[in-house]
C-alpha cells in the first residue's frame, strides 16, 4: 500500500477503535485478514480459551480461514451450521445450539465511526448470538464497513450489502434482477431483522477486531 494510504486508514482505524472502546467493546487493529487470522489463534484463543464455538455467514470470517483452523482443533467444539451434506432441518438446529456456545464469530454489515455496528440479517441467528446468548463474540471488520452514521449504515446495507449478498447466495429476490432494493415481499427476502449495536454488554464481552483490508460485502 502507499504510505499516504497506509497512515488514512492507520489513522481511521485508530479513531474508530477509540469510538469502539468507548462503547465497551474490545478492539484489536490488524493489518490484513492473514494478521487477523494468527493474532485470533496465538494471542485470543488461549485467553479465550473456549470449549465451544460457532458462527454466522461472513465473507470477512472466512477470508481469514480461521474457520478451517479452528476445525482441526480437538480441544474445541465446532459447531457449523453451513458444514456441507446437511439438511435444512439440521442448519436450523445447528444455529439453534450455535446461540449458546462460549464464543461466537461473526461479521457486521457496517460500522459507524461513533463506534457503533449495524446489521440486517435473514435468519437472524447471526443479530441473535450478536446481542445476547454466547459468552462472547468476536466481530472481524474490514476496513470498507466503516460508514459516518446510522442513516449511511442502513444506507450501505440497502444499497450495496443486502443486493450483493443476495445475488452472492443465488437467492429468488427481485434484487438480484435489478441490483436494486425493492422493499421486497419475496419469500426469499434475506431483510428481516435490524439490529444496531450501540455497546458492548456486558463490558468486552463483544470484541471488534478492525482489519485494514476491504474484506467481504
Ligand atoms: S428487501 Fe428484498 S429486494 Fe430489498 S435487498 Fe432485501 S431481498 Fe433484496
């Protein structure tokens, strides 16, 4: 990256973990998704130390392929509603045990820069581990969520995040036709549940880990 860049968004990064850390999350600022992945394993985990783990769809988690490391961990158990060759019955249920484990793993959909985050979910087992049930989260955030507000949050989830995962997950929304959101009322609608984050409770239960790379929707 150039160095003009490189202090942008150093800079960025360092202002929105202060926002973030005012809001009562953790935070950790990494330099890509391969720095994300070896920071979560060497200096996390071991804190962590958890007996179970789950996690809800995010391309920002999976370019980190941490989930494929945390799969070959005997010490730990894996809960992966997306594992392949299951039905959607087990999915469903998989989600369901996925709210209870000691530490869940996640995207957001945007993050403001007054340290808040905004999601849209589908199912909404991924808002749901979000605000309540898991010991703690961890939330990994590439550098192209961050909005200026809330109104930009919901703007960019509309706009950009929900069409493009839409036609990302092949789904029958109109959306995926057009590129344009159309307050739908397709069965295959992946907007249903808003949540916005405005702290961590209780206090550094929810950790954001900030990456300086533009990773995922
Ligand atoms: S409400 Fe419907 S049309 Fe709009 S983004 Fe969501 S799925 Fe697509």
């Amino acid at each position: 990256m150039e160095k003009f860049l490189e202090s942008y968004w150093q800079m960025r990064l360092e202002a929105l973990k202060e926002q973030l850390e005012k809001n009562n999350f953790a935070v950790a600022v990494t330099q890509s998704a391969q720095e994300c992945s070896r920071y979560f394993m060497e200096e996390m985990l071991p804190k962590l130390s958890p007996d179970s783990v789950s996690y809800g769809g995010s391309m920002t988690l999976g370019s980190t392929g941490l989930l494929d490391r945390l799969v070959e961990l005997d010490s730990i158990r894996l809960i992966a509603p997306n594992a392949p060759g299951i039905s959607p019955e087990e999915k469903i249920e998989l989600r369901r045990q996925g709210l209870v484990v000691d530490l869940y793993l996640t995207g957001t959909n945007a993050v403001t820069e007054d340290g808040c985050l905004v999601n849209l979910d589908m199912i909404g087992n991924r808002v749901a581990a979000l605000t309540f049930g898991p010991k703690k989260v961890v939330v990994f955030v590439g550098r192209n969520k961050i909005v200026s507000d809330l109104e930009s949050a919901m703007y960019r989830i509309k706009d950009y995040a929900a069409p493009t995962n839409a036609m990302r997950l092949n789904c029958k929304t109109p959306c995926v036709k057009t590129s344009e959101c159309t307050d739908c009322k397709s069965p295959g609608r992946i907007c249903n549940t808003w949540t916005i984050t405005e702290k961590s409770y209780p206090k550094e239960r929810v950790t954001v880990v900030l990456i300086n790379e533009d990773l995922g929707l």
